[in-house]
C-alpha cells in the first residue's frame, strides 16, 4: 500500500498506509497501534521523541508524567496520524 506522509505542528511523520487506516477504528485500537508502533523504524522518523512529545502534549489528552513514556508516545502519535489520514480521506470523498 505504500507509504504516506503525515503533516503536524511539530514535523512530518512518514508511515506505512495500512497502519494509518488500522490504527483508527471504532471500539479500543491499543492492539493495532501497538502491533504497528512495533513495526516502525522510529528511529528513520523526521519527529524525533521530543517533537512526538511536544505534539501530544498541544492535545492536552496527557500529562507531562504520561509523556516521558516513549513507546506509549509512538501509539499515541500513530494514532492522531491515522485520525488525520482519516479526516483527510473523509475531506477529499467530500470534495469529489
């Protein structure tokens, strides 16, 4: 499927499309995004940890103690991404 890139306020991430359409779904996506954060070269990413930290924390959906957590923030992060992919798909279905 490919690879898509992801613009926040705080940089660019590039993720696989799979993982952008499995990690937002009704229900509990834990799982998914954890299988997903799993599988992604962190390290290869234009946000680094800080960044990742810095966007989460603008949501106000986790405290500072939460956000030292780097693994958990790699799920958080690919799940806004896969929201804004959403809303993005959702946008251009609207738009056609």
């Amino acid at each position: 499927m490919g690879i898509k890139e992801i613009h926040l306020e705080h940089g660019t991430l590039l993720l696989p499309t799979q993982a952008l359409l499995e990690c937002h779904h009704q229900g509990n996506c834990d799982y998914d995004c954890e299988h997903w954060a799993d599988r992604i070269d962190w390290s290869k990413q234009a946000m680094e940890p800080l960044s990742i930290a810095r966007e989460l924390a603008d949501t106000g959906a986790w405290d500072e103690e939460e956000l030292k957590e780097i693994h958990e923030n790699y799920k958080r992060i690919l799940w806004i991404a896969a929201i804004e992919h959403q809303r993005e798909l959702e946008e251009n279905e609207i738009h056609t």
